[in-house]
C-alpha cells in the first residue's frame, strides 16, 4: 500500500482585515484621493451614462389611466377611474 501524498496548498485568499485597513487610510491620503479621482474622469467624460427615470411605455393593469408626454421630460399620469392601476 502507497502513502499518500499530501495536497498541494491552496492559494492565498484576499483577506478581509487586509480591506478594512486599506479603507482608512484611503479616506485620509489626499494624494491617493487625487490619483484616484484623476483616473477615473476620463472614463466618466469618454462614456457617460445616460440618466432616465421616466417609464418607456405605459402598461396598465385595470382601470382606465392615460400617460401624456411620454419620452419627454415632465409625464403626466391621470387615473380617470377609481380602479385604475397604473405601473
């Protein structure tokens, strides 16, 4: 019968601790705070999100409800009945 042999390690896991010690000082270096924020705006001016809160089109689920100005900034949502369910 052959000894087995024993297994190899497992790689080194990102600690926690090892975050939670980076973070303050982070908070409290001006510097990297500079060279953090000096990389990230070009890609925030080269791809910027488009922001929209407004729905794309109305669904109504019971009910009698009109949505105008839909795709435009101010939507005006009427429920023109007492049931009237609109999402």
């Amino acid at each position: 019968m052959t000894a087995r042999e024993p297994a190899p390690p497992s790689p080194p896991q990102p600690s926690v601790d090892s975050m939670k010690t980076i973070a303050p000082s982070l908070r409290r270096n001006l510097f990297l705070q500079a060279l953090i924020l000096v990389m990230m705006t070009p890609g925030l001016i080269l791809y910027p999100v488009p922001v929209a809160a407004n729905p794309v089109g109305p669904d109504v689920v019971a009910g009698n409800v009109n949505f105008q100005g839909l795709g435009t900034p101010q939507l005006d949502i009427n429920n023109l009945t007492n049931g009237g369910n609109g999402r």
